[in-house]
C-alpha cells in the first residue's frame, strides 16, 4: 500500500513446456516509487492498476512489440480492472477508464501468478518496503567515540539474502572467460582485486542481476543509478559495470 514497483524481463528462448517461473529472465528494467499526497488515498483498485499504467507511459518504448507482452501480477481482479463495472464507485470507473486509453496502444496479455512465485516483487518490496513505525518513546543516549571498523557490504551479512561468498566463488569457478591477470586468490578461494573486492564474471549473467536488483534497493528505499554503481563498485569488482547497468 505504501508504494509500487515494476520489473521488465525479456526471456530470449521461450520454453512453452515450462512454466513462467522456469524461464530463463534477463532483467531489463526495474522502476519504482511511492504513493504520496492525493494518491495514498486511492483505493486498492486504483494502486493495483497505477504501476500497469506508468509502465505503458515511460517503458513504451521496450513494450511496443509485434508479438506483444506478457503481464503478470499476483492480483486477479487484475484482468477486470480496465472493465470498471458499475459496482466501482463512479470517480474511480471514470480515471480507470481514462488510463485504459493509453493500454490500446499496445499488444499484451495479462495472467495471474501466484504470490509464493513472484518472486521478483517479493524481493523489492521486502527490501524496500520495511517502514519503520512511529514512536514516541523517549531514550537516553550516550555517545561512545570508538575506532572505525571496515565498512562491510550489507548483503554478505549473515541475516541477508545477498549471495555470500560462496555463492559468488561458484560463479567464479563456472565461468568460462579467463580472470583478470590482477587478481588474486583468497584463503577461501575467491578471486579478488588489489582493493580486496570480488571479481565477478562478465559471464555470471543471473549473479550480475542479482546483485544490480537487491543494490537498487536500499533499507531507505530505491536508489538511483549511480548510487547504485558506486555501492556496486565498493565491493565487487566488475568489468563495464556502468556500460551493464546503462543497458538493464
């Protein structure tokens, strides 16, 4: 309710055989934001339907396509929102109907997907979404001055959900391009640069999304591009990182 999201993943190599949650995604776009002013009043109906909308204004460009689009979401009054019956009130059948417009320019399908499989807005809006609640409780507070410890990167945290370490040696050892001469090997068998961070493989295609979707996402909400390049770059070591994001 506090906000929305949208993911956009092209599949280069449809497998009719296998279901939407089997494909083989490659990200290709991630927006999101929060429901301020006016909009925190709207209703579930309208909320549901605005991300649908913002993605047919600012991501046509991507969803005009001959054979056109797959939408999925895990609501299922979804398909009928865009056929406001008279049981919607008569302000909110009427902006329904007003957004519809724009959906006529383009070729889509929507389907259902279940809650437990979506999981791509799972991860967003858990990591974005976490508002802590207001308190009135007053605390008293000492100020401790102590030495600085080594910044550590959040997701490699034993409570996080980022690939560990042994996750990203894995990739490391699948990849089939040749590691950088400036690399070196750590006690755990990681490669890593001379500023200690890991290299990832150009090749680690769902490693390298992993990681750019989770640093999209910040405790404080979604950050821009080039936070996100620069967190990326404070601990990983990845080859035309800018050039990678720029394209997804």
């Amino acid at each position: 309710d506090l906000g929305w999201s949208i993911i956009l993943t092209i599949v280069s190599n449809w497998d009719t055989v296998k279901d939407i949650t089997a494909q083989d995604h490659q990200l290709v776009h991630c927006m999101s934001g929060t429901f301020k002013g006016a909009s925190q009043h709207w209703g579930v109906t309208e909320k549901e339907a605005y991300p649908i909308i913002t993605a047919a204004t600012d991501l046509d460009y991507l969803l005009i396509r001959s054979k056109g689009f797959r939408l999925y979401s895990d609501h299922r009054n979804l398909i009928f929102l865009f056929a406001p019956s008279e049981e919607i009130k008569k302000h909110v059948r009427g902006k329904l109907q007003r957004w519809s417009l724009k959906l006529t320019e383009l070729r889509y399908t929507i389907e259902h997907i279940s809650g437990e499989d979506n999981v791509w807005a799972d991860m967003v809006s858990r990591w974005a979404g976490a508002v802590p609640p207001a308190s009135d409780t007053i605390i008293k507070r000492w100020q401790l001055v102590e030495a600085p410890e080594p910044q550590q990167l959040r997701p490699l945290g034993p409570d996080s959900e980022w690939p560990d370490a042994q996750d990203i040696v894995s990739a490391q050892n699948s990849s089939k391009l040749p590691r950088p001469s400036q690399l070196t090997q750590d006690s755990e068998g990681g490669w890593r640069d001379a500023k200690n961070r890991f290299w990832i493989p150009p090749d680690a295609d769902v490693l390298l999304v992993r990681l750019m979707v989770i640093a999209h996402c910040g405790t404080m909400g979604h950050r821009g591009v080039k936070v996100m390049i620069n967190h990326l770059q404070e601990h990983f070591f990845i080859e035309k990182l800018e050039s990678k994001v720029r394209v997804l």
